[in-house]
C-alpha cells in the first residue's frame, strides 16, 4: 500500500504490482543472471540492493508472503518517487547494455571465452529476456508518473482540508441529483477497486468522492468551494510564430503549410482588426482546442506528404493551414497532435479496467480531426466514443460531406446506405465541409489570397488576351479524350501547363502546350495573372485552385456533367457518404459565381466549346473572390461556430403548450411561412427570426426546394417545423417514423410524417411519393454559411 501525507489514514492506494516488478526482476534464471552479470557488471546487483535494502520503504506484511503477493508500504512521498526513479534509471541502463552486446560480431569475438559464453547463450534466450526486462520498465516508468499524479491530487486534497476551504464535505441530498449519497457510499467501498479513480484524485476521503462524482462523472452536484472561475477572453493574434513552431517539422506537407500561412500571415492581421471592430469588443470565450489532423499520421500511411513536390492533391493541406490560422487569429488556445501517441498524450486517458469514463474530464472543448483520426480515436478510447458525452466536443473536417442517412449507423446499415466512411452517429453539423455544397454539414472552407485594388488594375492592364493554363498538375489528367477540345483551344490561345515531371516531358503532354513543370504557389500566382482563361479538365473535383484562379482574374472554364456524378454512377464517388449530383468539376464556382468568371459547358460538343472559347477572349473580367473564402469571411464564420454551435447540449424541441396561438404565420407576398412573433419556443441558433418554412414538390430535396427560392436549407430548424401545426394540411393518418426524409406529407393519400430520430433530420433526403417540410432561413451577403441574425 502506499500512505501519502495530508490524506486520512484510509488513504491507500492498491499497488500489488510495484513488488511484483521488483521481484520479477531478481527472479530470473540462472542462465540470465550470468548474461547480466556480465552485461552490467555490478548494475544488476545494485538494483536487487536497492530494491531489498529499503526496509524504511519496503516492508513484507508476513513473514510467509510469496514475493509475488507480498504488499508493499510506503512511508514518504519523495522516497517513494525516488525509489521509482533509481529503479527505472537502472533497467534502462540493463536494456542499453544488452543492445550493444547484442550487436557485437561473434566472429571476431569467438576465441574470447565469457563473451562467447553470453552471445551463445543470448542466441537462444534474448527474446523472451529483453521483453521481460522491457515489460517491467514500462510498468515501473508507468507506475512513476501515476505516483506523481496521485501524490499532486493527495497532497493538493489534504491543503483544501487542513484550510478549511472544502468544509466536513457532507454528502448532500440533492432532489436533483437522487443517486449522489448512494454512489458516495458505493466510492466509500470500492474507490480502491480501480487505479482510474486514485487517477482522477480519489484519495479515500468524502471531499475527493464528491469531487469526482460531480466533475468526473454526474451523480452529484457542484461544491461550492471548489474554483468555478469564468473561462478565459479569447483576443485576436495578428502573431503567427507560435502557431509556425506547434505546428513543427520534418514532413514536406508541413513545410508546405507553414509556407503558407507566412505568405498569408498580413491577410489574416488585417482581416484580425477588421472582423474585431465589427463584433465592437463582445466579449468571446476562449477555448481549448485539439486538432489532430489524421490524414498526414504515420499510422494513416501518411500518403499526401511524398507527393507535395510531384504534383499531388494539395486542397486537404491548404485548408487545414487555413483552419490552423484561422483558430490561432481568434485567440484559442490550440494543441496539435500528427500522431497517434500525441493524440493518446493530449486526451490523458486513464489506466485500468475502465469503470471510469475515458472521457471525463476532457481536456479540451473542441476537437477538430478528421475521419482517419476518428478511426484512431476509435481504436484506442473503445467505447468512450458512443457512450459518454465525449463525442459532441468532435469536428470533422470532411471535403465532400455526410449526408444524415449515412451518418446514422443503424439507418444505413438497415436501408443500404452505410460505406466505409460516415456512419459516427454525430449531429450532420459537425461535418464541415470545403464548400457550402451539403447544408446538412457545416461550411468550414479555406481562403484565397485577396488583392487590393492597386493589384487588380495591375492584373487587367497586363492579362495576355490570347493565353490559357490548363488545370492539371499529373500527367495521367491529360490521358485520353483530351485530344479533341484542346485543339480546339489550341487554335485560338497559347496553351501552358504546369505538369510535374522528374527528368523528362511526360509524353501525355501535347507538343504544343508550354509546359513549366510543378511551380511554387508565388511563381504559380504569377502566371495565373498573366492567362485570360484557366480550364479544367473534370478532375479534380472542388479543388481551391479554380477560386485562386477566379481571384487573379482568369475566367474559369470547367465541363458540364450529362448525367451528374455520383455514387451511384462515378467510381470515385463511390463509397463517399453522400448521394450528392455532381454537375460540373465545380459546382460551387457555377453556382455561386456563373458567369462572366464561370462558364460551364459541355466538352463533347465542339460547337459549343469553340463558341465559349470565342466568348472569353472578347470578355472583360476584374478578379473576383466571394467573402466567404477571404481571411476575414473564414475568421468571421469560425468564429460565429465557435461562439453558438453546441452539441453537448440537448436540442429541445417544441411541447404541446408552446404557445397559446399560431405557430407559423404566412409572409406577405409569399406562399412561405414564418415564426410567429409571439410564439415561445426554446433559444436557437440560428434564430427562429431566419426560418421560412416551405414544402417541397415530389421527388424535391429541401436543398432545391430552399435555393429555388433563394435561401438555405436549415437543419438546426428542423425541430421546430417537426409538428402537426407546420404540416398546414388535413391528414387522415400522422405517424412518427425513423425515415430520413420526414417531416413530410401525401396530398394523394393524405398521410403525413414526423421525424422519430433527430439525427435524421435531414436536407438532402428526397422521396417520389412525399412532400417535404423544409426549414429553409435568409443568409448573409457573400456568406452562405450565417444567417442575416447569426453574427
């Protein structure tokens, strides 16, 4: 047992496996003994004397004990952590020794007769000796630095007692929280039956009881002397170099974002002061935030970070660089993990069997990663992912979205929608996306760079009418079926290329076209703003450079999909969580900016692309970038989720006395309705002033049916339209059900629908037979992300 001073005289803590460690090691065979005579000399018997003579410390309870079942006392806290310490300098010191003998060559050692000896014999026993040796340092470094913890929390417990500061501790009775005194009666018994609570501070007192049970798990209620100090002020850093070193070295791919964010560094100052004068100093609280960016993790494959200089994808690094910056400019305070033993080290999960939750308390408020870390987080914290409140803390940062129907495990598994990815059980929003194409997901984004006016007259007085760069970076983009359109374009403008290539031009490349191989980002920029035209090839789909493009002035020519991708259709979709058409290579540029800057047209018809190439020689463009991909639009919105979005809070729905009169009332001039004005209903954000309720046609997705009437599908507002009153029709039968494409109606059968499951609320879904109830809301200018209320 282990005593430590302030704690009562219960305050033990169980530690049978310490002697056994110390046993195991004085107990090897003879044949090992002579190897580590040998290898350490004098080391192994002045470990076995250590161990033995510290009869202050180690003390046998019966003279009868079994080396392995004796109990172990310890007097003093510092003894204590000195005894682990010599004892784990000294395996250390055996297991480098036996390394070095191990690496000798027998044959020019062969006529030396102890050393020849202990080769011989660790020929054939090093492997089950050095792990042994291994096993019991890591159990003694381990048991080290548990000792140190429960020493801290003891000695911190024992003060708050002898101050007076956390009273007799009596246990409360709460109606609020009915099982606390029989959960402090079950600790009293049991708190030594697992070294997870001596972890989290139990030390056999009430007062250390009552703390875990109230802020480890939640049987019991907040004491009062116990520090709730206000969290801290988040203030906006225009200081990059901090940022620069935790996000550290040795990978191309972090090279590449740290170039980055230094060539963006005065963007996001500027956009810093701007975005803090707009909020007029409102106070924001700052927030502890891990991002563990999975994909570029050794145990991943990490496959991106070979290929940054041969022309591989790069849109994933740039928008996490950009989603680094943005959260360090917001003032947070950031830890960033690329690997699993730091992810491992920042969530401090606890030792044991598991009776305490891995994930109480969380050392962070929000955790940003990706699927490949939530795959990690999976394998190593096991349940602790569905069954506490852990998960709602989660972000993933997902390029092409979840849809809910994929998202929900059983659903998908049950009507065919499950792939190798999605199916987590998160709320959609905690998706976030590279462009606002889901809005079941949240829109995260990245940045381009922005030019002042200076730049942009600069740029329009110097575009080359006659010059194109074609989007593709490897050669396999120029494979097959290129030919025929890039003839065509070859007829009226210098083709160039920015193809990687190692010794020799890749022979997919046509003669004609001036290729300048992989460029740096400041050379690329360059180029782009001498072309009038940047063109696309289909592939890659909704990457960041036909944005970059846009904004150096480039009028952007992408081909037109006849019939859209999809999963069901196009191989790389396949697998994606997301039934999503795809209509263009771009469908955010041909959407939300068209033309003149976009044109999207199909390549198979020859007519029509010699007269789109026509058309752009004789068009006139300024460079254009939409606000929400400027340092300020993405600070703006990261900063508005931060502040609202709350996933560890249960959303609240409507109770059947909400409100006296009407629900919803229809908007003048409109065949949409509102919240009425006098309606109660829970707090939301975003506000139920935004919410336009409408019902979609047949076979229509709440995505279509809110854009045709230009707003946004809301999924957050889904809880408020889910009832009888929003269903504005006679019906014979009402039903809730887990079906992703309620709430909704059958004018024909007169049968309506309400959501059972709210992880199913869902945009995207659509059925040929039912009439959606779709929460659609206004949006800010130029950031499709907030509504006009949301900041």
């Amino acid at each position: 047992m282990f005593q430590f001073p302030g704690g009562k005289k219960d305050s033990y803590v169980c530690n049978e496996c310490l002697h056994a460690v110390t046993s195991n090691i004085c107990m090897v065979s003879l044949p090992q003994v002579l190897i580590l005579i040998f290898v350490v000399g004098i080391g192994f018997f002045s470990l076995c004397f250590l161990m033995t003579s510290l009869g202050g410390q180690f003390s046998a309870k019966r003279l009868g004990d079994s080396p392995f079942t004796i109990r172990t006392e310890v007097m003093g806290g510092v003894e204590s952590r000195g005894v682990l310490r010599k004892i784990s300098d000294m395996l250390e010191v055996i297991l480098k020794r036996m390394d070095s003998l191990s690496k000798l060559d027998n044959n020019s050692h062969k006529h030396d007769g102890v050393l020849h000896f202990a080769q011989r014999t660790l020929k054939f026993q090093p492997a089950g000796l050095v792990e042994r040796i291994q096993a019991i340092a890591q159990n003694v470094s381990n048991m080290a630095v548990r000792v140190e913890q429960i020493l801290q929390n003891s000695m911190a417990a024992g003060r708050a007692v002898r101050d007076g500061s956390s009273g007799q501790c009596e246990v409360p009775r709460d109606p609020r929280y009915p099982d606390c005194p029989g959960k402090v009666d079950w600790m009293r018994a049991r708190w030594t039956s697992d070294p997870c609570y001596a972890f989290y501070g139990v030390d056999g007192s009430d007062c250390s009881f009552l703390i875990y049970l109230n802020e480890v798990e939640w049987f019991c209620p907040p004491l009062a002397w116990r520090n709730h100090s206000s969290p801290p002020t988040a203030a906006f850093r225009t200081d990059l170099s901090s940022l620069l070193d935790l996000v550290g070295t040795g990978k191309e791919s972090l090279s590449f974002m740290k170039r980055r964010m230094r060539r963006l560094a005065s963007q996001w100052g500027m956009a810093a002061q701007r975005l803090h004068a707009k909020l007029r100093q409102r106070w924001r609280e700052q927030k502890k935030i891990l991002v563990h960016v999975g994909f570029l993790t050794e145990e991943s494959g990490d496959v991106f970070s070979p290929k940054v200089l041969k022309g591989g994808p790069l849109g994933e690094m740039v928008q996490w660089a950009d989603i680094l910056t943005a959260l360090h400019v917001l003032g947070h305070n950031l830890k960033i993990s690329m690997s699993v033993k730091e992810l491992q080290g920042y969530l401090g999960v606890p030792p044991g069997r598991g009776s305490c939750p891995l994930t109480g308390p969380l050392p962070f408020d929000l955790i940003y990663t990706d699927y490949h870390g939530m795959q990690q987080m999976k394998q190593h914290m096991g349940l602790s992912l569905k069954r506490h409140k852990y998960v709602c803390h989660i972000r993933v940062i997902d390029t092409f979205g979840t849809e809910p129907a994929y998202n929900h495990e059983d659903y998908a598994t049950l009507h065919g929608y499950r792939t190798n990815w999605g199916y987590w059980n998160l709320n959609s929003r905690q998706y976030m996306t590279m462009f606002p194409h889901t809005p079941d997901n949240s829109f995260m984004g990245f940045v381009s760079e922005e030019l002042n006016d200076t730049e942009k007259s600069s740029i329009m007085r110097n575009k080359v009418n006659n010059m194109a760069v074609v989007y593709g970076k490897e050669a396999s983009m120029w494979k097959q079926g290129k030919e025929g359109f890039l003839q065509i374009l070859h007829r009226y403008m210098e083709v160039h290329g920015t193809v990687y290539y190692e010794t020799q031009r890749p022979p997919e490349v046509p003669a004609y076209v001036k290729n300048h191989g992989l460029l740096p980002q400041h050379e690329l920029q360059t180029l782009l703003r001498k072309a009038k035209l940047f063109i696309g090839f289909g592939f890659p789909y909704e990457g960041p450079a036909p944005l970059e493009a846009i904004a150096n002035g480039c009028i952007y020519l992408q081909p037109k999909f006849h019939p859209p991708h999809s999963s069901l259709n196009h191989e790389f979709f396949r697998g994606k969580p997301t039934s999503r058409e795809v209509s263009s290579q771009h469908p955010y540029a041909e959407q939300y900016i068209g033309r003149p800057h976009v044109m999207t047209v199909d390549y198979n018809n020859s007519q029509e692309f010699d007269s789109a190439i026509r058309e752009i020689m004789s068009t006139k463009v300024e460079p254009y970038l939409p606000y929400e991909y400027t340092c300020e639009g993405m600070l703006e919105r990261v900063h508005a989720y931060i502040q609202h979005q709350d996933f560890c809070t249960p959303e609240l729905g409507l109770s059947s006395s909400a409100s006296p009169g009407p629900l919803f009332v229809l908007l003048p001039n409109s065949s949409a309705l509102t919240w009425a004005p006098n309606a109660n209903a829970p707090p939301a954000w975003p506000p139920l002033s935004s919410l336009r309720l409408l019902a979609s046609q047949e076979g229509q997705s709440c995505v279509e049916a809110c854009q045709r009437a230009n707003l946004v599908c809301e999924p957050a507002l889904f809880r408020f339209v889910n009832n009888r009153e929003a269903l504005q029709v006679q019906c014979e039968v009402v039903e809730a059900e887990v079906n992703h494409v309620f709430p909704a109606f059958s004018v024909l059968r007169r049968e309506c629908g309400l959501q059972k499951d709210p992880l199913l609320y869902s945009c995207a879904g659509l059925s040929p037979k039912y009439r959606r109830l779709c929460p659609c809301r206004d949006y800010r200018r130029g950031q499709v992300a907030l509504c006009r209320d949301c900041l």
